[in-house]
C-alpha cells in the first residue's frame, strides 16, 4: 500500500519507532528546497502533486497532531508549526495546503468526543480543511444524526482531504435566532469542486470549494451551539481529558492565527533567500559597478529585511511557548483575553513580515525579479492574498484588537 492511500476503514498504523521532533523538522527543511522548483507547476494544478502528498505521508506529516492512541505522534503545535515554516520557505501554496489540512487534528482531537475520534482518526493520516464561515443548511434525520447540503468556500487542503470541517447555521429554540453548528464530514459526503487558481496569489493552495448533497454524518460528529474560534475552553476539553495531553485544551482562535503567522515567516525567509541570490549574482547599474552584496545600499536593505524577519520568527515561537504553558497550567488560565492576546502577536508577526517582503525585498530587487512567476514576484503575490483573506484579514485588522479590550474591561 503506498502512503497515498487513505482509508478511513483502516486501523492506524504504528508511529515510527524513535521518530523525533527534531527529525520530522529536519525532514521539512530538507524538502523545502526541492519544492521551489515546482512552483509554477503547483500553481498550473492548483495544488501539490500527488508524489509530494506521498512525501509528506511518509514522513509523517499528517500525523504531527494525531493523538498517539490513533497512531499518530502528538508532537504538538511547535513542531507542527516549525515543519510549516519551512515548507513556505520552499513553497508558499505548498506549505498554506499542507498546514490547513492537517492542522485541523488539533481541534478534532480538542473538541470531538472519544467515540467520533476513535472513527475519524482510524485512518491514521488526517487531511481535514476547515472552513470558519457558517454555510449551507442542516436538518436532523428522524433515526439521528444530520443531513448537510450546501457549498463551503475556500476549503484549502481539499485535493486529497480525508473529511471536511465545516460550519452550518441550524434553528435556535422558540424565538432564538440560529447558531453555529461545528460538524465533521467523512470523504464519501462530499465533493471538491474545480474553482480554484484565479486568484493572485496561492494559486497552488488547494483552496477548493467543497460541496456536499443530501451528505448524512452520526449525531456524534456534529457539535451544535459551537463555533470553532469561539469555543469555551476555561473548564476544559473533551481531549484534554481523554488523552492528558493540555495541548488538546488550548486556545483555538489562536492556534489558528498562529498558523498564518508561522506561514508568513516562512513565505518572508523564502524571498529572503531569492534575494540573497540576487546580491550574490548581480551588479549594481552605475558606476563603481560592483556586486549588489558590496553595495551600502543593497547592504542596508537585506540588513534590514533580514532584522524584520528574524524578529517575526522570534515573536511567533515565543507566542508558540507562551500557548504551551497556558495549556499546561491547566483549565481556567487559557481564558478568552489570554486567547486574543495571542492572537494580537500573531497580527504583529505578520505585519512585520510583510514589511520586510512588501517594503524592502520587492521594491529593491528589480524589475527582472518582480516578472510573473520570479520567487520574490510570487511570494509578494501570495503575502497580497493572505492579507485579502477574510478569515485572517478581518480577524486580524479589527475583530481580535476590539475584542482583546472588550474582554480586558468586561465590556460586552
């Protein structure tokens, strides 16, 4: 059987035997460079080949947030994080697919009960994109459970997803007004459609929209009343508890913002590298003509792009500890303030590398390097469109800002 063929019917498979962090992340950052060159190629699908997909499954990637007792390695969020840099050091829509597919293990394995988890995770790899925009409709089935209808956008990791994280709108009681369902989806209930690459940036991201008819899914995949970035987690988690592992209790708002953070450090130290490749093989245009490394200029322009970048990855792994021990304190310390503080670091992390790409790196390396399809060219395209997207941009800009003083001051 190759790593390609996920079934969910079948057990998991053991995790590799003495198989360490520091090696799964070493196998990201060896990967990474074989993926700039395919790029274009990337793009033209719309998602990673299906030789990549292998790759990532046999070194494990898919299963870094698995819980162990599915056969997975629960190495946790630094270690998921860190593979994900590197891959968009290499690749941006590359890393964007891997990261929101298989990030999503995390809040499975935090919110779902045992007996959903001892199904969903049976297939030992895990591929679930998330949409956090209620869509579609739900209708209980007399016998139990729901059936789904409608169309999620943006579903990114959708080409070889396992199951499908999805939000749905249902009926409040008497007089309420409707309310968020978080439900999980197998495979078999849904369909990817083929509308995605025309975008400006991660046109290779996978970023799908999923559709599913008259899709039916157990009373146990469904969680009605919750929202995936709003979830309560002060008296714990139905993880947490099942697998004693704090980390399936943290804070979901943002651990997702701390995804994009992660991805945006990594596209920043990809143009980073094309550029040092320009001051290494380039002249300057005037008089006295010599390598754009000798120049004060160009000197002072990397220096400076190089310090943004080195302070974003410094904030994101510090904001990566800091929700490793709000975990381990337990339930009742990660509350919502300490959630969106997290989050507001996030927002800065990103700004500061795209000040590094869009304000020293892009305007600097040249006409030649801003042509269609240059990796500085691409990864300004691909840092544009992380801005664009709803789900980061709105959150980031006002919502998480706003909320952070609402929460500080007791302002409902």
């Amino acid at each position: 059987m190759t790593a390609a063929t996920i079934r969910a019917s079948e057990p998991p498979s053991p995790s590799e035997p003495g198989l360490t962090p520091a090696e799964i992340i070493a196998r990201a950052e060896a990967m990474a460079p074989t993926l700039v060159a395919r790029q274009a190629e990337t793009e033209r699908r719309t998602y990673y080949a299906q030789d990549t997909h292998e790759a990532f499954a046999d070194a494990g990637f898919y299963r870094i947030l698995v819980p162990r007792r599915y056969g997975g390695y629960e190495f946790g969020i630094d270690t998921f994080l860190r593979v994900t840099t590197a891959l968009a050091r290499g690749c941006p829509s590359t890393a964007w697919m891997f990261c929101l597919g298989a990030t999503h293990a995390l809040p499975v394995a935090s919110l779902f009960g045992e007996r959903a988890q001892a199904e969903l995770f049976r297939g030992g790899d895990f591929v679930c994109p998330a949409t956090i925009v209620p869509s579609g409709s739900a209708k209980r089935i007399p016998d139990g459970g729901w059936e789904l209808n409608g169309t999620w956008k943006y579903c990114s990791g959708s080409p070889y997803a396992t199951h499908f994280l999805g939000h749905v709108l249902v009926a409040g009681e008497a007089e309420e007004p409707p309310v968020p369902m978080l439900f999980i989806a197998p495979r078999g209930e849904f369909r990817r459609l083929d509308d995605w690459g025309g975008q400006l940036g991660l046109k290779g991201s996978g970023s799908h929209s999923i559709v599913i008819e008259n899709g039916r899914i157990p009373e146990h995949f469904a969680l009605p009343g919750t929202h995936m970035s709003e979830v309560d987690i002060t008296e714990g988690t139905p993880g947490s508890r099942l697998h004693g592992n704090p980390e399936y209790g943290g804070g979901p708002l943002s651990f997702m913002l701390l995804e994009v953070a992660s991805l945006a450090v990594g596209m920043a130290r990809g143009a980073l590298d094309a550029y040092e490749g320009l001051m290494r093989e380039r002249t300057t245009l005037f008089p006295p003509v010599v390598t754009r490394a000798e120049d004060p200029d160009y000197q002072f322009w990397y220096g400076e792009a190089a310090g943004l970048i080195a302070t974003a990855e410094a904030a994101v792994r510090q904001a990566v500890r800091q929700w490793h021990d709000l975990c381990a304190a337990g339930p009742g310390v990660f509350t919502r303030e300490q959630d969106l503080r997290l989050a507001t670091i996030c927002r800065e992390v990103i700004r500061l590398s795209w000040r590094a790409v869009e304000g020293q790196l892009f305007p600097t390396a040249g006409s030649s390097a801003a042509r269609n399809g240059e990796r500085i060219e691409r990864v300004w395209r691909d840092m544009s469109t992380l801005h664009s997207h709803a789900g980061v941009g709105v959150l980031l800009r006002s919502v998480t800002t706003r909320e952070l003083a609402r929460a500080r001051f007791g302002v409902r």
